[in-house]
C-alpha cells in the first residue's frame, strides 16, 4: 500500500507542475518577457500547414476547356465585318468619304461590336471593288482559322500572342499597305479564345494539390526560448503555447499512465533489494515511510525550484538543482539508517530524474558521485564542525566533476563557472538542510544519528549533571565504562559513538536510589541491614528507574537499550550465595537473582556489558599488569560465555579478542603507577596505583568482586 501510493504521489508531482503558469497573450500583444520551453515537444502546425497548402494552390493554373463555338464565332464575325463593309459602301451614294467612314462605324458596331477598325481600314474596304473585299475577306479568314487551329486560352497574355502570330501570318502574304492593315486588323478584332477558363476544375484542381501537402511538423527544444521579449506575438506563436500547454494546462492521460508504469517498476525493484538485503528495513513500517518521505520531499523540492517564483530554469540550471536534491535524501538515508541504502536511494533518484525531466548523463554522474562523498562525510561525523566538512566534501567532488565532465562537452568557462557557483550552493544547501532534516525525523522515527549522539555526549546535559550531583561514584563509573567500551566498539568496527553514549547514561536509574551501590557510599553500607532478597530487589531497580528517567527526558531506543541490557539476565552472584550459603545445588533460586534482561541484541551491547563488569574488576586489582589486567578480562568474558550472555548478538571470537586487547590498553593508561611520596604507602606498602582494596571481600579475586558486586560496582 505503502508503495503504491508513494507512486501515485511521485507521478503527480512529475507529471503536473507544482507553480503551473498559464500564457494568456493573444495575437497583436507584446511579450513581457523571454518564454522559453520547459519541455521538448513534437507537434503538428496548422498555421504552418495552412500556409503550405494555400500556397500549393496558388501555384496551380487556371483549368481550361474547349471552347467549340470559338472557330464558327470567329468566322461568322470576320463575315459580319466584311457585310457591314460592303453595305456601307453600297450605300454610299454622293456622301463624302467622312461621312462614309462614319455610317461604316456605326454598321460595324451593331453587326461586330468588338470590331474597331481604324479609318485607314475602312477607307480601303470603301474603295475596293466587290472582288477585293471578297478576297480579303477570304485572306482574312485564312489567317483566322490558321490561328484558331492553335490553342489560344482565355487570358490576355495568350490572345496576344495569337494576335501576333495573325499579324506574322497577313505579312506573309506581302498585301499592299491598305489591304494589309484591313486584313490584320479585322483578323485580330474577330480571334477569340478556343480555351475558356473552367472556374470548377480550376478550384478542383487547386483543392487536389491542397489535399496533397502533408501536414507539416514542428519541434520546440527543450529550453528553446520561443518567443523573445518585446516580440508581437503572432497566430503561429499562439498555436505554439497550444502545443507546450501553457494556455490550458492539462494532463497527459497516455504520459500519465507511462510514467506511473516507470515508477511502479522502479519502487518494485527497490522493495525487491530491501527485502533480500535489507530484511530489517522492509520489515520495519516506519522505516519504510521514512524512506518514502525522503523520496518524496527530493522530488517535491526539485519540483518546487523548478518552479520557484515562477523563473523556469534552463536544463543545465535543472541538472545542477538536482545536485541538492539528490545528495540531501542521500545524506538522511545515511544517518537515519544505513549507507546502503542511501547509496540505493541516490542512485535511483538520479535516475528517476534523469529520465522524469530529461536531464543529461553527466548531471546523474555529478550527483551520484555527490551522494557518495555525502555519505562518506556522514559517516564520519564526530562533531558539529563535521557539517562544514561534509559541505567541503561534497562541493569538491561536484565542482571536479563539473569541469571535468563540461569540457569534455565543450562548456564555455563562464557555462564552467556558472556550474561552479551552482555545485557550491547545492553543497552547502545539502548541509545545512540534512542538519534541519535530522532534528526533524530522528525523534518522530525513534532514530539516533551521530549528530544527536554528539549532543547526548555533552556532560553538561541535566541528566547527566544530576548523576553527577546526585550519585557522583557511578557518574565516574559511567566515564570509565564510556571509555573502554567506545575503545572495544572501535576496535571490532561497530558504532564507537552509540556504545559511548550508552555507557554515559546505562546508570542513570542509580539517582534514584543512590545509597545503595557502593561507589556512592560513606562507609555504612545499607545492605548490610537488608536481607538479600531485599538487596536484590534494590540492586536490580535501578533497571527500571533508568528506564523511567530515559522515558522523561526522552532519550533514543538506542541509547535505552544500554540501560536494560548492560546487565542482560546476569546472576546477582554476591546476593545469591549470601542467600542460599552453597545450598543451591540445583541452581532452583538463580532466577530470583537474575536481572530480566534482555540479553545484548547487537556487538554495541554486549562491549558496554563487557566494559561495565571490566571497569569495576579493573578498580579491584592490584598492581595492574598488562597481564593481569588481561587474565581478568578474559576470566570476565568467559564468564559471560559460560552464562549464554552473547547468545543473542552477533559477537565474533574475533571480536572479542579485538577488544580485550583496546580494553588492556586503554586499563594500562588509566591505572598505570603513581610516585610514592613520602611517609605514604599503599594497603600491601607498595606504590600506591590508585586503588582501594580495603572494599574487597577478604580473599575474592577481582573477577569474584565484579561478579558478586564487593568493592566500587556493587551491581556487577
């Protein structure tokens, strides 16, 4: 369930915009600013498309079609002519030529208007003889069937040309002048068109060629800056916002299910590693929501500066964005749980958002390698310093990767230095947002990181200075314990902070009841006024008190589980023989004289137990030896062994002589020999080493003393 919904929530922050901005310009109005593409996208321009098809048609030609009247018209025109002419010289009678010319007009124009004959023209037809008129009249037929034989179409251009070819045809016949100019021009007037132009096969003809442009494709890049500021924005600009959906913005549905269908997959394949790998995380609900709620809030914060303040970042801009958002979760991943699987988580968020926005593979290099150094540094920490050096870490390896990675593609030194300043930002931004995120989860998810370690460490916290006050020999206990045990931890490789801090608190229910341990003590001992039974109820609450004081001042699981096993189901033994005297041979009474446990669960606490009993037997020793610091430590451990206390962690033979050797060592510096001064001895009248047997039991060895809690540690 928990996965499912964590794809939905990821496709809906991928897949719509977090600040989404709607161009409403319209065509005619100036752009304010640059607008630039936030996404690549294909589309088909219908402006585009349009103009293509409408200029295909311009260029088809007119259609025509076979005029078939156009020879008989013409002839019957040049018959027409060629009557009027001859009737307006039969009747001519004594009129003068003048007059004659203009009765010749006006028969023309009633029998062929479009026939304008010039009065050189009409002086010839009126002088000529019946016989000349009837064989110009036949020239003038000849030379018009010639020319209609020709195809002559109904526009200006190509009836001119058949006018010239009438006009080459009359001065082959080499006519005199008077004749010739009648000929042309009743030719000329009397040629028509034989090819009229065909308005419906035209317009066919013109939607056909349309019909066959094929619709034309655009492709806006992403990060192209479409439109200039200052530009007019034109019908083609309008149709682009259209394609980009910044005038309607909308979902996808086929994109939508696409990406659902990637991120599906991909938390499959993460839940798939966890639960081979990682069996503790998967089983875990909170973790598990923990990790959903890095994921989402890495993908929540590159969605939100993307869009931050409604400026769209380039896609260089983007990639070098992603550097904060990538090396953060990794950051937290780290420290809240474990460096795998924040190694797992950066890996796959790089990806994501490699494909989810299309940045380029050298942006998913730059933050991978980030990652790492992040979760190298995090690893590492030791005190708040650490965060600027965490910050240095990762800003180094980014910064060499993006000179390194952009001159291999070509960058310019200012796209270089522009990256630089971008990488150092995502550093240092990482840093102090994984400082923010840390105080955020830690508690809410019953987690402990090295940071809030390192803030239980500080001696000055109220619990801690209330163990000093109010039982100041266990508080020095607690000090000595915290340093052996974060010897050992460190010398087995396990978490040499946790096991210092649990040391520092796993006696804290001793406030509580203070006058009853030893290393708080005068010189009564209140026991001695106590049955054992009772003794043994006052020993083994400081179990429980501790949990009470760890519950009010809200102190980690982590660190609790220092309070309840440092002492796992060991037996009480000084209590139970004083109890049974020997007479227990059966062991029936030892579980009365058990504390409840549990048992040490991790490396961690079995060394803090190892190092609390270690700590009191140490005190019990004289004249400390390496080696007889040695023989007491493994006589400690194998008693451990013989009792079943490591049964439930995973500590390693190897392990345990790894720390016996650190315990030794840091033993030797702390108990090494003192100058005797003057007049002062110590209780065997040798050099003092700083102890004081006169507490032990008469006899016990200091194993005996750790065990059955005589001399500083009385609950060991």
């Amino acid at each position: 369930m928990l996965g499912a919904l964590l794809a939905l929530l990821l496709t809906v922050l991928m897949a719509t915009r977090v600040m989404p901005d709607k161009v409403t310009l319209q065509i005619g109005q100036t752009a304010p600013d640059d607008i630039r593409a936030e996404r690549s996208v294909r589309y088909i321009s219908h402006v585009a498309t349009r103009q293509a098809r409408e200029s295909a048609a311009e260029r088809v030609p007119a259609q025509y079609v076979d005029d078939s009247r156009a020879l008989s018209t013409a002839t019957d025109s040049v018959s027409a002519v060629f009557l009027a002419l001859r009737n307006s010289r039969s009747a001519g009678g004594s009129y003068n030529i003048a007059k004659r010319i203009a009765d010749a007009r006006t028969r023309l124009e009633l029998a062929a208007p479009s026939a304008t004959l010039s009065d050189t023209a009409i002086r010839t037809a009126l002088r000529s003889s019946d016989s000349t008129l009837e064989d110009l009249e036949q020239r003038t037929l000849q030379v018009v069937r010639q020319v209609m034989e020709t195809d002559i179409r109904d526009d200006n251009a190509n009836l001119n040309l058949g006018r010239k070819k009438a006009a080459g045809l009359v001065a082959a016949m080499r006519l005199f002048p008077g004749p010739a100019a009648l000929v042309d021009e009743v030719a000329r007037a009397c040629i028509r068109p034989n090819r009229v132009q065909s308005p419906l096969r035209t317009e066919q003809a013109r939607e056909a060629a349309s019909a066959g442009v094929a619709p034309v494709e655009r492709t806006i890049q992403r990060d192209e800056v479409f439109v200039r500021k200052g530009a007019v924005i034109s019908e083609e600009d309008v149709e682009k916002f259209e394609a980009l959906g910044l005038q309607r913005p909308g979902l996808d549905f086929g994109r939508l299910a696409a990406l659902f269908l990637f991120l599906g997959i991909v938390l499959f394949a993460v839940s798939s590693y966890l639960r081979l790998y990682e069996p503790e995380v998967y089983a875990d609900p909170s973790k598990l929501l923990l990790l959903s709620l890095l994921v989402a809030i890495s993908v929540s914060g590159l969605k939100i500066g993307n869009s931050m303040l409604g400026v769209q970042l380039s896609t260089a801009q983007l990639g070098y964005l992603s550097i904060l958002w990538i090396v953060l979760p990794a950051l937290l991943a780290a420290a809240l749980l474990n460096p795998s699987i924040a190694f797992l988580l950066s890996a796959l968020l790089s990806i994501t958002a490699g494909v989810t926005w299309e940045l380029e593979p050298r942006f998913i290099a730059i933050a991978t390698v980030g990652a790492l150094a992040a979760i190298y540094g995090v690893s590492r920490i030791r005190d708040r310093g650490d965060l600027l050096r965490i910050a240095g870490l990762v800003a180094a390896a980014t910064v060499s990767l993006v000179w390194i990675l952009g001159k291999l593609a070509g960058d310019s030194t200012s796209q270089l230095l522009m990256g630089t300043w971008w990488t150092l930002g995502s550093g240092l931004g990482a840093a102090v947002l994984f400082w923010i995120g840390v105080a955020l989860f830690e508690r809410p998810f019953g987690l402990v990181t090295h940071i809030g370690l390192l803030e239980l460490c500080d001696l000055n916290r109220e619990l801690l200075r209330r163990l000093q006050w109010e039982a100041p020999g266990t508080y020095h206990h607690c000090l000595g314990v915290a340093n052996l045990a974060e010897a050992g931890a460190e010398a087995i490789g396990a978490d040499g902070l946790l096991v210092r801090v649990a040391a520092y608190y796993h006696d804290i229910g001793k406030i509580r009841r203070p006058q009853y341990f030893v290393e708080n003590q005068d010189a009564d001992n209140v026991h001695d006024h106590l049955s054992p039974s009772l003794s043994k109820v006052a020993i083994t609450a400081h179990v429980r008190d501790g949990l009470e004081l760890a519950r009010q001042y809200r102190l980690p699981p982590q660190v609790t589980a220092g309070i309840t096993q440092h002492h796992g189901t060991s037996l009480i033994s000084f209590f139970y023989h004083q109890a049974t005297g020997g007479e227990d041979q059966n062991g029936d009474l030892q579980q009365q004289f058990r504390y409840e446990g549990p048992k040490p669960q991790t490396r961690e606490m079995a060394i803090l137990m190892i190092a609390d009993s270690v700590e009191a037997a140490s005190r019990a020793t004289s004249k400390p030896t390496p080696q007889k610091l040695e023989q007491v430590i493994d006589d400690i451990i194998q008693a451990k062994l013989n009792d079943g206390q490591f049964d439930e962690c995973d500590l390693t033979f190897r392990d345990i002589v790894l720390a016996r050797d650190a315990f030794v060592r840091v033993l030797v510096s702390m108990l090494h020999s003192r100058i005797v001064y003057p007049g002062q001895t110590d209780t065997d009248g040798d050099q003092t080493n700083g102890t004081d047997d006169t507490q032990n039991e008469a006899g016990a060895s200091p194993v005996e003393v750790a065990e059955r809690g005589v001399g500083p540690h009385t609950d060991s």
